[in-house]
C-alpha cells in the first residue's frame, strides 16, 4: 500500500472534479467459482484500490463532496470468519492506513443512500464490472439491472480517467517491479521453450514465477503455437522444432499494478529465414512506433505508422502489392494486423478499460474508426507525459479470414491472394514493450528482453 497521503490527496482531487454529489466505489467482493466457499483468488476494483487502496472484500467506499466526508462501509470479522481466515485488523484500523476516519457497517449504507436519493442528491457512480455489484447497486439505489448502464456517472467516469491515465513516480515504480517479474517469466519461457514439450508445461512454470513474487497473472497467459489467434488461451498443444510460439504475458505486482509483454519464440532456438523476415518486420515496426511516442502525438497516427510499416515489408516479400500509403488506407494491413497497436496499462492491464474506450482512448473529436482492424484500437488520442502504454504490433495469417477475404475479392488490388496462401500455417508473430510517456519523448520500462532475432535465439534453448 501507498503512504496514506497518497489516496487522501487522490480522493480530495477527485472530490474537486465531481463538484458535487455522494460519490459511491463499491469494492468487489468474493467470487465463487463453483461454490460459495471455493472462491477465485480476490482481486479488488481497480477504481476502489486507486483511491481507497483497501485489498479485501466487502467494503464501499463514499465521498459525500458536498459535506467534505469520506466513509467506508464494511463489517468486521466475526469469530466463525476468524476461526476459518484468519484474524484481519477492524475496518476502523485499516482505514487508519488510507487516510479515512470514519468507518460504519455495511447495512448502514443503503440507509444512508437512500436519504441521498430521496433528497434528489446526485449518486455517482462508475459501471460495475461484475454481477454481483450491479445488484448491489440495486438494493442501493434502486435501479433496476438494465438501467444501471444509463445511471452511471459521466462526470465521474471523466474524473476518475483523467487521474488514472497520468501515473506518478510510485505507480510507475510499482509497473516496473511488473515488468521485472514479467521479463524473467519471459526469459524463462524462451529458456525452457523445446521441441516436445506442451505449450502449458511452459505457460505453467510462468504462472509459478509470478506466484512466487507475490504477484499473480495480469491476464490469462498467451502462449501458443497457433499465435494468429490473438488471445489464444488454449495450451494444450505439443511444441515442435520449426514452430514460432507467441508468449503474450505478464504479472501483477503486489499493489496490482501490471505487465504486459510480448515475444516471439522459435521452437528448437532457430528461426527459418521465413520466420526471421516476418519478425524483421514486426521488430522494425514495434522500434519505429516506440520512437514516435512522445507528449503530443495522436497514438491513432502511431498506429498509422506501424501499419504502414508492415504493409511497406510485406510488399518486400510480394504479398502486398501498389502503393503503400493507398494499400494502407484501403486497408489491406487488416488481413494481416487485425487489432491496435497498443493500449494504456496501469492497474488494470487495459487501463481502465471497464469504464468505457470512449472516455480512455478517444475524445469528444477524435472518434473510433469503425471499419475492420481500426475498430480494435483502444487508444487513439493524443499521448500525454505519465501515460503509461503497450506498443505491440504483429503479422497473423488466419485461414479463415484469408479465404472470406478472397473469396469476397476484397483489398485484391493491394493483395497478392497466392503468395498470401504460401504463408496459411506460418502462425504469427507479436513484439510487445511496455512504454512510459516522458516529457521530452518517452522511456521503454524494465529491464531489457531479448527483442532482435539474435537476442532470442541466444537466449531460446537449442
Ligand atoms: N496482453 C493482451 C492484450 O494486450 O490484449
Ligand atoms: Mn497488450
């Protein structure tokens, strides 16, 4: 946890921001997996840890803006919690470490909101990610399930964005121990990655490095033979020499802050030389988009970029044909890059994803391009200095797409639909770095990981 002054002073911004209202952050609860007590392993609302820091279930957290008071609800363990979890300090103490004093049980709350309600006061609140939040929402305001969309709070989804997407020094500290649990998951995994094992022998032994940091996972591991599926959570293939494996993955640090990383790993510790052009392209465009990042610049133009990138390499080996730029806005790259180039990534490793794309990647201006591969980017505005972002390009041949494409004729100026074909099984290849905003441009965060063909192959086992 950060020293308390840290959320005092979040939570006082915040309350500037909103203006007025009862600002209410409910924090998750347990879940259970397949009965009451077998629970998935907690993980707090991101919104709830930014501004109350607080990693246990049960509690809400209030900002009454207007009386300038802060509660959270929540109830003590009573002896039968203790016999079974452990004794935990009362809401009363933890709340000594966040800067907030007063405290109250939970079924005080619903009373409490409801004298705001009926006082026609404003109730803001964000869109809950899990069910049983929504529902909580409903016993609490008495909004009906389908309704709680078009409650949520706008001022308030503005506010908590604005804060989240500038990191501070201990936010950035705390994505760099991430990233440094991610790299050596990484490097293990190009160690370990050999002709005959299944892709889950190595998923697994990452999973147990972030474990054994105190950490967990940030997201569910990609690792797979089959890396044209952009998040192929299926391990259960046999690796084998000749095969490329994507290893899209990353740990949370203790806080929950995220890492998010991507390499590409030839198995048997050599790339053929088709394989090496491919990631020649990919690693040309990951470094040319990562040195566009700086304050300023649109990241939809950095993705523009990549794109072009790709496209011009392609053209090399004679899959895309004309103009680069006209290919490029024809959108031919789509058959190749289906997705964006990057993401914000805090505490959640799509930052804040859950309370609208709209509101974290675009603005009232800069809109989301429908069309094909642009829909998929989440960020598209301009980068300011404390953004933290993913800058991942790749090149994916799916058979699926290639023949509805062909058979549809579509982008057949730009697209040289037989060569494309020679390169139906060949997989694809993803290069993902973890960038941090800077004031004068920007900083690639971690340690290095082995990132060039040559790098990998050293590092990847024979
Ligand atoms: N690491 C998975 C993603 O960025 O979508
Ligand atoms: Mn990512």
């Amino acid at each position: 946890m950060f020293p308390a002054d840290v959320y005092l002073e979040r939570r006082k911004r915040l309350a500037q921001q909103v203006q007025t209202g009862v600002i209410l952050l409910p924090g998750h609860n347990e879940s259970p997996m397949n009965y009451p007590d077998n629970q998935y392993p907690f993980r707090q609302d991101s919104s709830f840890l930014y501004f109350f820091g607080l990693d246990s279930p049960g509690l809400v957290g209030v900002i009454d803006v207007d009386e300038g008071e802060e509660c959270v609800f929540g109830d003590d363990l009573t002896v039968d919690d203790i016999v079974w979890t452990g004794p935990l300090p009362t809401v009363a103490q933890r709340c000594h470490a966040i800067g907030v004093t007063q405290t109250a049980p939970f079924d005080q709350l619903q009373t409490i909101l409801s004298k705001a309600v009926d006082q026609s006061r404003s109730v803001h609140f964000l869109p809950p990610c899990r069910a049983d939040n929504v529902l909580e929402l409903q016993w609490l305001l008495g909004i009906a399930p389908d309704r709680i969309a078009v409650g949520v709070s706008e001022a308030l989804i503005r506010a908590v964005v604005a804060q989240r997407s500038v990191k501070s020094p201990e936010e950035i500290e705390q994505i760099e121990i991430a990233v440094g649990i991610t790299r050596e998951m990484h490097i293990l995994a190009m160690k370990m990655t050999a002709d005959g094992l299944y892709e889950m022998d190595v998923a697994g032994a990452m999973a147990g490095v972030a474990l054994s940091r105190g950490g967990r996972l940030a997201f569910p591991t990609i690792f797979s033979i089959h890396g044209e599926t952009l998040h192929n959570h299926y391990h259960g293939n046999k690796m084998s020499r000749g095969d490329i494996v994507v290893n899209d993955s990353g740990a949370e640090s203790s806080l929950h802050y995220a890492g998010d990383i991507t390499r590409t790993i030839p198995v048997g510790g050599k790339f053929s030389r088709r394989q090496k052009e491919i990631y020649a392209i990919v690693l040309d465009a990951q470094e040319k988009a990562i040195e566009a990042v700086r304050p300023g610049v649109e990241f939809r133009d950095v993705h523009l970029l990549a794109c072009t990138i790709l496209v011009s390499g392609l053209k090399d080996l004679g899959l895309i044909k004309g103009d680069v730029e006209e290919a490029v806005a024809a959108g031919a790259h789509t058959l190749f890059f289906q997705c964006g180039l990057g993401h914000m990534m805090g505490l959640d490793v799509h930052d804040m994803e859950g309370l609208g794309e709209q509101y974290v990647g675009y603005t009232d201006t800069i809109e989301r391009n429908p069309e094909f591969g642009w829909k998929s980017l989440r960020l598209a505005k301009a980068l300011e200095p404390g953004f933290v972002i993913t800058v991942e390009p790749g090149l994916y041949f799916i058979g699926e797409l290639i023949d509805r494409w062909r058979a549809a004729g579509k982008c057949a100026a730009f697209i040289d639909y037989d060569m494309v074909e020679r390169y139906r099984d060949f997989g694809g290849v993803r290069i993902e770095d973890d960038i941090l905003v800077t004031e004068g441009g920007h900083r690639v965060l971690g340690e290095e990981i082995p990132k060039t063909i040559e790098e990998v192959e050293d590092m990847s086992s024979g």
